[in-house]
C-alpha cells in the first residue's frame, strides 16, 4: 500500500492546477492515473482492514519494529473471538471448506467493496470526463442521460404510488360498504365457523414466561380449540429445549385444534442459490446505492461541477447539447422532480392523518398552506443530506465489515416479563 501511495504522489508532481489549459496531454494522463491509483490504495485499504475495529487498526499501526506484510499477517483479535466462539458452539457447517481459506477469501472478495467502488467511480464521472479529451465533447450528454434515467425512475414510483392510492381509497370504500350490509355481515358470521387459523412462532433463548404469556392469550380466543392450529419451531441449540418442548405439551396440548413443537437441527449445510443472490444484490445496489444514495447527489451536483469546470477545461467542444442548452435541461429536470414531491405530498396529506387536523385549525387556512410550501421545498434537501448518509453507511461497512450490522437491541438477554407488585 505504502509503495501504491508513493506512485500516485509521483504521478500527482505532473498534474499542474494552476494553467490546466496549458498542461497538455501529460496532465492528462497523470490525471488518469493518479485516480486509479488512488481507488486501488482505497480498495486496498479496506479489504485489509476487515475484520478489524478502529482501535484494533490503531493498536497494530503504533506496534514499533513490525514492517507492513507482518502487520498484513497479523489476525485481529475480533475474528479471534468470532472464530472460537463458532467452533465452541458445534454451529460450523461440515462443507469440507478449509475456514481459514473461506476467511482469506471473504476478506478480498466482498459485496460491499464493490458497491463502494461503483457509487465512488459513478460519482467521479462529473469530475474526470471534463478534462479527458475527446471524452469531454459528450460530458453532457453522459449526465443528461444519466439525470433522466433518475427521472424515469421518479416518474414510475409516481405512477405506482398513484395507482396503490386509488386502489387503497376503493378497498377502503368497499369494505364501508360491506360492513353497511347487514345480509353480507350476517352470512360472513355464519362461515366464520369454518375458517382454521394457523399460527406460526419461533423460540430461541427467551425465558418461558413470554411464551406462556403468549399462549395464555391465544387460549383466550374464540374457538382456539377448534379453529386454531400452533406450531412452535426451536432451535437445537435452544437450552433445555426438551423440558420446554414437554412444559408446553403438557399445559396447552388439549387447549388448540393442533399443537406441534419442532426442533430446527444445526449444522445442515444449505446450498445457496447463485440467481437468487445475484437478483437480491442486484435489488439491493439498485435501490439503496443508486436511487436512495448516488441519484440525489448526481443530480444536484453534477450539473454545477460540470458548467464549473467547462469553463476552463481544454479543446472543450461539447457535441449535440451546448452549455446553455444543458443549464436549461438541468433546470427542466429539477422542475419535473419537484412536481413528483408534489404528487408524493399530496398523496401522503390524503392518505394520512394528520395530528390535531380535525380539533383545530393546526393545518387550515394560510398558515397551513405556508407550512405545506415549505416542506415541499425542502424536500429535495432533505433527500440530498440523506443520501449523505446513505453515502457515509456504505463506506462505514467498508471499514468496520460486519461489526456495524450488529443490533445490539435485538439481544434477547434482557428480555423479561414484568409483573406488577400485586401479581
């Protein structure tokens, strides 16, 4: 990594930021590659930090005497744990696949990277292809395209949410009318007796006394017994799964239609499915790290950096759209976006209720409507700052890998019942 570094700053003494237009096809060229160099070091940042915490990282860069292939070497302590904790627990799947190589592999190859490496190379296109040659002359024709692409996207999740709206308001009217109809109601009561109900629940390590509380209020239902089937999956890792298993058979065997308690076994190896975890990753780069993350950025400011550094980039001849005729897209296309939000608001304001709106007059008249203007107007920066955030999370699960996906809040070891005092 360090010689990486020294070859991009080699190649950055070339790039003179004063007179651009005079730095001819060496500045070019050194452009070019200084960025490529840069992303590699970045790539090569972070595929040999994973695993590691930020103190970690620390920790191995002040240890004195250790040159960067035994720092390179060197296991962090995080993976240690993970790694003793999976093979304490019996839970490793028996695939004949060498772990240590599995881990070697996982630290190279990874989704995450290549999401990060997208969206930063997608978002450096207002920046490079202005000084390139040639590649200069459709600079904006590349955004103008891109920007519209966002802008179709826009314009069906438009089309969507107004077709889900009226299809909501005719479902909403038609149960009205349903439950108006007295013959309806009575014969839907009639056939209620031959509906069976099937309830589903899985159990880990939470305490009995939340499961017992659970089934105590299902008992409570109208023909549980006759309507309504339980099944009950635990794991096998679950702790005294077989006293548990006979506490509930022996309580509420005879009190539902059905009751069926299965243990899940641990360690059966599943084979994942190849096109299925391309189309999951393909739906999930899509939606948050193009349209949630990169198009709000890209299309608010590509445009500025762009008319910014035509202004003096060299042999600048644009082809089929003019400056002036690419301000004057940009501008429609910012205009079309705000009319979406305002599709959306208005949406949202007839589907929704809105705190206090029929007790007073908190959302009536012309501060209501002041109100209203001004959060459509903020809108637009409102998805601006959290695609931001979007932008700042995927390079966090660059640098900290798996460790930033734990919820803390979802640890059940805290999870009790609690009882009142006269109870």
């Amino acid at each position: 990594m360090t010689g990486i570094m020294h070859a991009a700053g080699f190649f950055s003494s070339f790039v003179n930021p004063i007179g651009l237009k005079n730095a001819g096809w060496k500045y070019y060229i050194a452009f070019i590659v200084y960025t490529f160099l840069e992303l590699v070091a970045v790539w090569y940042f972070f595929v040999e930090t994973k695993g590691y915490t930020l103190e970690e990282i620390d920790t191995i860069f002040e240890t004195p005497g250790l040159t960067w292939k035994q720092r390179r070497n060197l296991k962090a302590p995080s993976l240690v744990r993970e790694s003793s904790s999976i093979e304490e627990s019996g839970d490793a799947p028996h695939t004949g696949i060498d772990a240590a190589k599995l881990e070697a592999a996982n630290r190279y190859v990874r989704w995450n990277l290549l999401f990060l490496l997208i969206i930063f190379t997608f978002l450096l296109f207002p920046i490079w292809m202005p000084f390139t040659p040639y590649v200069n002359q459709v600079t904006n024709v590349f955004i103008i395209i891109i920007i519209g692409l966002f802008q179709l996207i826009w314009l069906v999740a438009t089309i969507c949410a107004i077709r889900r709206t009226l299809a909501i308001n005719s479902r909403n009217k038609l149960k009205l009318a349903k439950a108006q109809d007295v013959e309806s109601s009575d014969a839907t009561a009639n056939c209620s007796a031959n509906i069976r109900h099937i309830v589903a629940m899985t159990l880990y390590k939470e305490p009995m006394s939340v499961l017992q509380t659970t089934l105590d209020s299902l008992v409570e239902q109208k023909d549980a017994k006759s309507c309504l089937s339980l099944i009950i999956g635990m794991e096998c890792r679950t702790p005294d799964k077989e006293s548990k298993r006979d506490e509930v058979y022996a309580k509420y065997e005879n009190k539902f239609l059905r009751l069926i308690v299965t243990f899940h076994p641990s360690g059966v190896y599943r084979m994942p499915g190849l096109y299925l975890s391309i189309s999951w990753a393909t739906r999930f780069f899509i939606y948050y790290g193009l349209v949630l993350c990169a198009s709000a950025i890209f299309s608010v400011v590509s445009p500025i950096i762009v008319q910014l550094i035509n202004g003096f980039a060299t042999e600048h001849d644009p082809l089929f759209i003019s400056d002036s005729l690419f301000s004057t897209i940009c501008f429609i296309f910012l205009g079309t976006q705000y009319a979406f939000l305002l599709i959306a608001s208005i949406l949202v304001r007839w589907n929704l209720p809105v705190p206090c709106d029929g007790k007073s007059n908190y959302n009536k008249g012309a501060w209501g409507v002041a109100r209203g203007l001004l959060h459509w107007i903020l809108m637009l920066p409102t998805i601006l700052a959290y695609s931001f955030v979007e932008l700042y999370s995927f390079f966090e699960l660059a640098f900290r890998g798996k460790d930033v996906c734990k919820h803390n809040a979802a640890s059940k070891s805290n999870l009790v019942l609690i009882k009142d005092n006269g109870n």
